[in-house]
C-alpha cells in the first residue's frame, strides 16, 4: 500500500464523504500552531461572503490563526519542487458549513517566499500575501508590513492530548475550504488522517492581527493547539 493509499483508506474521522474523482495534489502541513478566538457573529458576518453560513459550536462563532510550515505541495504526477514547494505561512480562517460540508474560509493568508507567494495565489486563487516568516522549533515570528499585520511567540511542546474534546475536532478536523473569486464561489475538497493535537505552553504572543472589525491585536487566545502535522491530497476546485 502506497503513502497515499494509505491515507485514503483512513476515513472514519471524517464528517462527510471522500469526494468522487481523482486528486490533483499533495502536500504537508507541518509543525503547527493553533490559536482559537471566539468572535461576535454581528462582525464576523461582515467579514464572510454571504453564500457562505457561518458555522458555530455551542453558539460561538470562530476565528483561527494557524501557523505552520508548508512542504512538499506539488500536482499528483510531477515532483516537488523545495525552493517553491517549502515556505513557512500563516492563515487567519473562520468556519463555514455549506451543503453540509464543514469547511474553513480563509480571511487572509501569508506566505515567507515572495515566488511562492504568487505560484500559490495564482494557481489557488486565494488570497497569499508576501510576509516575513522566521521559525525554529520553540518560535514563530512574522512581520506583514503592507497590512501592518505582526507576531511573535515563543513555546514549549507538551505531550499529545489524550482525550480531545468536541470542540478540539470541530476546530480542527475541516476537510474543505471555501473561496470567493470573481464574485463565483468555490469549494476546494481535502483529505488527510486525523490530526493528531498537543498540549502547548505559551512562553509569550504578541501579535497585531485585524481584519474589518475583527482586531485580535494582542488579544489572548480562548484556545491554542499544536500538531507535528498531517499529509494532505487536495481534489480540484468546484463550483459552490
């Protein structure tokens, strides 16, 4: 059984159906960091297409920061590329669930390698945006100068969660995203092995994040997680 093979096989985690058709590319998502805020729904509503419904757990509306290391990415016959297909990125998404698909909606999105930047912005048709990325294994910084977006944080990795809760799954285990382009909309359709989610110790965060009325400018995080990360097929974008 092959890597991906056998990442297909693994299906029971997932909230709805593997899609029909054949994957076009693959990519990991590595050594990622989780920082949750709950946010007014009357302000995220302002910041999310309207043919998008905004999901909720437990009556909460979501925002998430996410930043990991991007390796591998490449179409499902060509190899990839490390001086492309690697880069450090953040993304700031929210919670969508259309046509009973769970997914995510991407508010911004930030990219260390300016040729990477465009490839993916182009080829995606999300919204990448230029940032200056640096990470080791105990921090992550980031300085966005166009948007004046910023942050800085220092951690320690603890050990795995052994119970995760509802929210822990709602949060994470997304296996579609959302994008408006052109005034059409779109649905991107993923696959990947449950994440597998750690404690983390915040050593400090400071961070300048916002978006319309969303301002998560050092702000305190409701909830943080951190994965070692998964390996992901992607299928091709379709019509919302």
């Amino acid at each position: 059984m092959t890597e991906i093979d056998n990442i297909l096989s693994s299906i029971a985690h997932r909230p709805f159906a593997l899609p029909i058709g054949q994957w076009k590319y693959y990519q990991e998502w590595n050594n990622a960091l989780f920082f949750h805020w709950t946010i007014p729904f009357d302000i995220l509503r302002k910041c999310v297409p309207e043919n998008f419904t905004i999901d909720t757990f437990g009556g909460n509306c979501y925002v998430s920061l996410v930043a990991f290391t991007m390796q591998k990415i490449r179409p499902k016959y060509l190899p990839s590329i490390s001086l492309i297909s690697d880069f450090n990125e953040i993304n700031l998404r929210t919670y969508i669930d259309n046509d009973h698909k769970k997914g995510v909606y991407f508010l911004n999105i930030e990219a260390a390698k300016l040729f990477s930047t465009f490839i993916a912005k182009s080829l995606s048709g999300l919204p990448y945006e230029k940032s200056n990325i640096k990470r080791t294994d105990k921090s992550y910084s980031s300085e966005n100068i166009q948007n004046g977006f910023y942050l800085s944080t220092e951690f320690e990795i603890k050990q795995e969660l052994e119970h995760k809760t509802e929210l822990d799954k709602w949060l994470t285990e997304r296996y579609c995203l959302f994008l408006d382009k052109d005034k059409k909309f779109y649905r991107y359709d993923i696959h990947h092995k449950e994440w597998e989610i750690k404690n983390v110790d915040i050593k400090q965060l400071k961070l300048s994040y916002q978006i319309g009325e969303i301002n998560l400018s050092d702000r305190q995080p409701d909830l943080i997680h951190y994965s070692n990360g998964v390996k992901v097929i992607a299928w091709k974008r379709q019509k919302a």
